[in-house]
C-alpha cells in the first residue's frame, strides 16, 4: 500500500487507502476458493467487491473506459501488454450478475471454483442451479452487453443504476444482412427502427452465437422488455449479437429482417 498516494488518481491518502486495501483483501477471499484465479475474474470481482463496501469510490467508474472500448473482445482474453484498465473495467460482469441474481450468486460461483470449475463454467452452473427461473451463459451474455450499450447518452431502464456514469458503446446500423464474425464471448450491438412488426433472427450457428432485441421507447432502451432472437419487434429497437462460447475460431453470423412470424 503506498504511503500517501500522490501522483496516482486519488483526490486523497484515505481515498487511496480505502480503494487498495478493499481490493487486495477481496484478493485474500478469492485465494481462499482458488489461488491464482482467472485475471479477468480475480480483478474484475476485486474491483465489485471493493465498490460494494464504499459505493462512494470512483475508481470503479475510472477503470471501465478500457473495458468498454473492446465490446468484440472476449472477456477471459484481455490484451497483451499493459492490461489492468481491461480487466479491472471487466468487473461490470460481476455487477452486472449481483444486480441480477444477488450479491450470493457471486459466492456461489466461488464454491464452485473451489470444486474444481474455470470462471465461466462456474457461473453457467450456478445460473442453472438458479432457483425459480434458472439461466444460463448463453442467456446471460447477450443481456449483460445490450445493459453496457444502455449506458452513457442512451438512457436505459432496468439496467445499471449509475448506467448514466458509464461510458456507453457506439452502435452500428440495423439492417437486414448485416453480417459480422464473434471470437469467443466478443458482441456486436445494431441499433434501427423498424416500419411495421417485423421477424429478426440470426443465420449463424447456435451453438456459437446469441442475440436479443430490446426496444426503445421515448429514446429509452427497455432492458426489462429484451426478447430472444428471434423475435418479432416494431419502432426503434437494439440488437444484439453477442458469442456464447470460449471457443476462439471464427464464428460469423448475419441478421435478417423479415415478415412477422407467428408468436
């Protein structure tokens, strides 16, 4: 821990003090589950535990800009070099699952690393153990990305309750064959409005990639209201496409839009 601080982005020694040592102890708790634990989970929980105890700390918001400028890049595959800014900002996961499932979800996707399981196979099983309406990663993942896109200008509902704080993702133009290609758990998010109800659904493989629709009402993306493709959707509207595997290969998918199906 350093002395006083200065220099390193901290308005004070107490600020600096109470961000650090929250971290380095959370660190503690990890190793007591799995030692050496996957970087993008061990800094990313870190950095969730550590705005949980004082949610009055900015460092939390300061670390997701580098996160949020790779939306293709899979999450357990941070850059090479200096990667601290990646995998801190990747502790939006983490929230993004306490917000979901419980502060105990976190816990329990610990216990199952402790039995042996990698990060994201920890969390797929503790999603489908879920009681009442249990889940999985490949559900999961393309909602955990439209919840970053509905951050920074585009307001969001049902989301991030600091969305307005974080830096928001650019968008690309919804249209019928856009096409694109995921590695890994690395999205793409489409934004467009529709003339009539119309059907959306991805030509792609199913084991590889997800997506859903989520609409925007009155400039507000509805993230309660988020369908899985396909869907049949109307007005303005965000689409995501997001991998749902840990497989690095090229995993190419198009979108197409046409007449409603029946629902």
């Amino acid at each position: 821990v350093e002395s006083t601080f200065k220099g390193k982005g901290y308005a004070s020694a107490q600020e600096g003090f109470r961000t650090v040592v929250s971290h380095e102890l959370f660190h503690a708790v990890q190793n007591t589950y799995k030692p050496a634990d996957a970087p993008f989970w061990a800094e990313g929980t870190a950095q969730w535990a550590m705005k949980r105890v004082h949610p009055e700390l900015a460092d939390f918001e300061r670390q997701l800009p580098a996160f949020f400028a790779e939306p293709s890049r899979s999450i357990e595959a941070p850059p090479s070099g200096v990667t601290a800014g990646f995998l801190y900002g990747s502790a939006v996961w983490p929230l993004f699952l306490s917000l979901r499932h419980g502060d105990d979800f976190v816990r329990a996707v610990f216990e199952g690393e402790a039995d042996g399981a990698e990060p994201l196979a920890a969390i797929d099983h503790a999603l489908k153990a879920l009681p009442g309406e249990p889940s999985s990663l490949a559900d999961e993942y393309p909602l955990f990305a439209a919840w970053n896109v509905g951050t920074g200008k585009l307001k969001s509902a049902g989301g991030y309750p600091d969305a307005a704080k974080y830096p928001g993702q650019k968008t690309e133009k919804l249209a019928d064959g856009a096409s694109d290609i995921t590695s890994g758990f690395g999205y793409f998010a489409y934004k467009g409005t529709l003339g009539a109800e119309q059907n959306i659904r991805l030509e792609t493989d199913a084991t590889r990639n997800a997506g859903v629709v989520v609409p925007i009402v009155d400039d507000v993306l509805e993230l309660d209201q988020a369908k899985k493709l396909p869907a049949n959707a109307n007005g303005s509207v965000l689409v995501i496409v997001s991998g749902i595997t840990t497989k690095k290969s090229d995993a190419r998918f198009t979108i197409h839009i046409g007449d409603p199906a029946a629902e």
